[in-house]
C-alpha cells in the first residue's frame, strides 16, 4: 500500500473554515479571539498586511495508520510554506522534533506507550503565512499489541518481594538515572540519520512487552528486547550518538546507554564489558561492548531498550521504521 493511501486529510476542511474566519476577523479589523472552538483554533499575532490572509492547507498524515501501543510511528506533514520555523508538536506528553524530508515534508518520530489505549491527542503548532498561527488537535487511535504472559522462575533475591528498603531505593536510583538520560535527550540535536543497525544480528529469545510472572507472584512487562549472545559476543551501536552513561546497576548489571538526540535512546543491560566510555560518540556498527550475564539474568543475552523521551518502545518497531 502506498503511503499516500493512509493519509489522513483533516487540513482541507480546516482550511476553509480558517479562511472563513479569517476573513471575519479582517472585516472587524480584528484582534482575537475567535472562540476556543476545538479542535483548532486561530489566533492573530500581527496586524492585516495589504494582501489577504491566506491560511495554508497543511496536510497531517501518520504512519502506520493505526499505531500500536508500545511502538513508534511517524508524524509527517506536508503544505508548509518554505522556511518554517517554530513548528512545535507534542504526543503522549513529548515533544516532537520535526526534520525537513525531501520537498517540503515534515517528519518527526512519536512513541505510543505500551499502555495506552484508545485515542491519544497529537497536538501541533503550525505556523502560517500573515503571522498566524494554528493550533491543532487530532486523535489518534493506539491498538492493543500482541503481547504475551509467560512464567519465568529466578533466585529469591531477584523477585522483588522481600527486598530491603536499602536495595529498592538503589534500584529505583539507578531507575532514575536511566530516565534521566532519555528526558535530557529531548535537548540533544538530532545525531542520528537512518538506516539503525541492529545491536546484534543474533535471534530474539524474548520480545518487548510480553507480561512475567516471577515464582507465582511478582508480574512486570519486559520492556526490552533479548538478543542470543554468548558471554563476549559482541554489541553494535545503532547509530551516532553520545554515550550518556556507563555504570553497573543492580538490576540491569552493566549497562550503557547512548543518547541519539531528539529524544532518542537506546540502553543496553547485562553487558561481560563496556567498551565505550560517558562522553565518547559513536557510530553506527561500532562495537560498544560485549554480552554478559550481570545482573538480574537466567543466563547471558543483551537486553536491548530502546526510548523516546520516558516512553518505552520495542526496539523492533525502530528498525522496522528506519531499519537498512
Ligand atoms: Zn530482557
């Protein structure tokens, strides 16, 4: 199916209501408001220049059509006049960081968490021509994943129940500092540029979002995904990035993560060694580190995460988006 066939064109009928009120607005010669009629609204920044107001039919599509929880998607749009700046977008509580692609199209990357249900809000700022600006807000129907229980059976001390208080506050901690890491990226420029690369060409023995349930009782998502790996098997970056942290964690054993930029992050858990130091860039297939089995594990395999801003997404749904 053709791209194009998924378009949603919403612009078209906004667009004439817009010019319609446009035009009241300049026979009243006038300020705002129009109104806080959803789902859009106009809202005057600069006085009537000679020639009419002529609001732009900007064209918002997305892709896949119906975005699954857990996953990213792509935003693009389309009927902005050359030179846009100020363009603003925000899904799921994260802003949008939208890159010119080819003839005038804007695309950005949007994460649809693993929980959501129903219809979430894209909400987006478009600049217009007669320093106008738009306001839009357009539902998005997230569908449910496919996502799996199974039961896994670890040492006591990995299972969470009776830890002490000492050992959660330093695994929430370390939790913390990981979620730093993808909310600081939100301020990084850009570094990445497809194609990603895999971390590893090896099997996936687990796939993200699939429930577990710990010796009867402790139940958590797999919010990751598990690549085969012998102990020193080695790691790929995906592509160019900064490291952003490199530490030993409780849980995650010896873990890096990678900061892409514009709100991407990639985390790689249980590593035999790090080979990558905080502050270093790396490249696409460089090699990072090696597998191991530190941590909270049945036996040696990368756990690969992949996030956009605090929205964890299976990391599959990045290489199939922009995957060589
Ligand atoms: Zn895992």
């Amino acid at each position: 199916m053709e791209p194009g066939d998924m378009r949603r064109t919403i612009g078209s009928v906004l667009g004439v209501v817009g010019v319609l009120l446009l035009g009241l607005a300049a026979v009243t010669a006038g300020v705002l408001p129009l109104g806080g009629a959803e789902p859009w609204s106009e809202v005057r920044l600069a006085p009537a220049t000679a020639a009419p107001p002529v609001l732009e039919v900007v064209d918002v599509a997305w892709e896949p059509e119906r975005p699954v929880q857990g996953t990213l998607f792509e935003v693009r749009l389309t009927g902005l006049p050359e030179g846009t700046e100020d363009l603003a977008g925000e899904f799921a509580g994260e802003p949008l960081h939208f890159r010119e692609w080819g003839d005038g199209e804007r695309v950005a990357v949007a994460a649809a968490p693993i929980e959501a249900e129903g219809e979430l809000e894209l909400q987006l700022t478009l600049p217009t021509s007669a320093g106008m600006v738009e306001r839009r807000t357009i539902p998005i129907e997230i569908v449910p994943g496919d996502y799996r229980m199974e039961r896994l059976t670890v040492a006591p001390r990995y299972a969470g129940g009776d830890r002490p208080p000492e050992l959660r506050e330093r695994i929430a901690a370390e939790a913390a500092r990981a979620r730093a890491v993808s909310a600081a990226s939100h301020d990084t420029p850009r570094m990445w540029e497809p194609p990603f690369v895999a971390p590893r060409e090896s099997t996936i023995t687990s796939g993200f979002g699939h429930g577990r349930i710990f010796n009867e009782e402790v139940q958590s998502r797999h919010m990751g995904t598990d690549f085969r790996g012998a102990v020193g098997a080695p790691i790929l970056a995906p592509a160019h990035g900064i490291v952003a942290l490199v530490d030993s964690f409780y849980l995650g054993g010896n873990v890096i993560y990678i900061d892409h930029g514009a709100g991407l992050v990639t985390g790689y858990l249980h590593l035999s060694a790090q080979e990558v130091a905080e502050g270093d860039r790396v490249e696409p297939g460089q090699v990072i580190g090696r597998v191991g089995s530190t941590g909270r594990v049945t036996g040696p395999h990368l756990h690969w995460i992949v996030r956009y801003g605090g929205v964890t997404v299976d990391g599959m749904s990045l290489l199939e988006l922009y995957g060589s």
